[in-house]
C-alpha cells in the first residue's frame, strides 16, 4: 500500500467518523459538508432521498428533540478504492439511546473525492434489528 492509498484510507475512516458525531450531535450543516451535492441517502426499501435539502430534511423530521440521546457506533469498515476519487465501503453500526442498545444494521457506501476531499456519494443504511418500543420503531424505522 502506497502513502496516497494509505491517506485515502484514513481520509475515509475519518469521513464515516465525523458523520457519526456530527449526527449525533444535531450538527446538520457539518453533516450535510461531509456529502456531495448530488448525493443520495437511503434507510431501508422505502425511503431515498436525493440532494443535500432533501438529506437535511431526512434528517431533521427523524431526531426531533430526540438528538440528544442517539450515539452511533460503527464497526468492521471495509473499503475498496477504485482509483484517486472513488471508492465503496460497508461497515456495521449500532445506535444506543439512553434505554440502551435501539438499533442496527449495516452502512453501505460509495464515495466521491471532490476538490481533494471525500465525500459520500451514495448511503445506503440497511436496518437489521431494533428494540420494539425502541427510537427506530417509534420513527418507523
């Protein structure tokens, strides 16, 4: 592995990183920098969601006032580059709330570099399993 695969690499682990605390946070603008304009988000079969306005919007109807409380967690990022500005990655997540473990599921990437920086193209968020009761299955997740 060569220094430009290397910090591709870590480019990417820091990408998937950063959208995880900024999410958790309630920190939309920096979420929404972290994809492309033409990016799409999808969660489950049902729902896509293409552009930036129509992510941000994804985003804010699903928290509410409940941001505070949701902490994602990742594991076991794979990622595959194609060349210097596409690559794909999959990895698992679980979200905690503050009853404990909510939901999980798998991420399933594709990503752009544009102007030297990573940003996802594509999200594909696959949910596994969830608490009855739980945060998912009160937004219908």
């Amino acid at each position: 592995m060569d220094v430009a695969e290397s910090t591709a690499r870590e480019s990417l682990r820091e990408l998937v990183a950063r959208y995880n605390q900024y999410g958790d946070r309630g920190r939309f603008d920096e979420m929404l920098r972290l994809f492309a304009d033409d990016a799409v988000l999808e969660i489950g079969r049902k729902e896509r969601y293409e552009g930036i306005g129509a992510i941000r919007q994804c985003f804010e109807d699903a928290v509410g006032e409940d941001a505070r409380l949701l902490r994602h967690f990742t594991a076991t990022l794979t990622l595959d580059l194609d060349d210097e500005r596409l690559a794909n990655g999959a990895c698992y997540f679980a979200v905690l709330t503050e009853h404990g473990l909510d939901h999980w599921g798998r991420y399933q990437d594709r990503y752009t570099r544009i102007g030297g920086e990573w940003r996802f193209a594509f999200r594909r968020v696959v949910i596994e399993g969830r608490q009855p009761g739980g945060w998912a299955e009160r937004r219908g997740y």
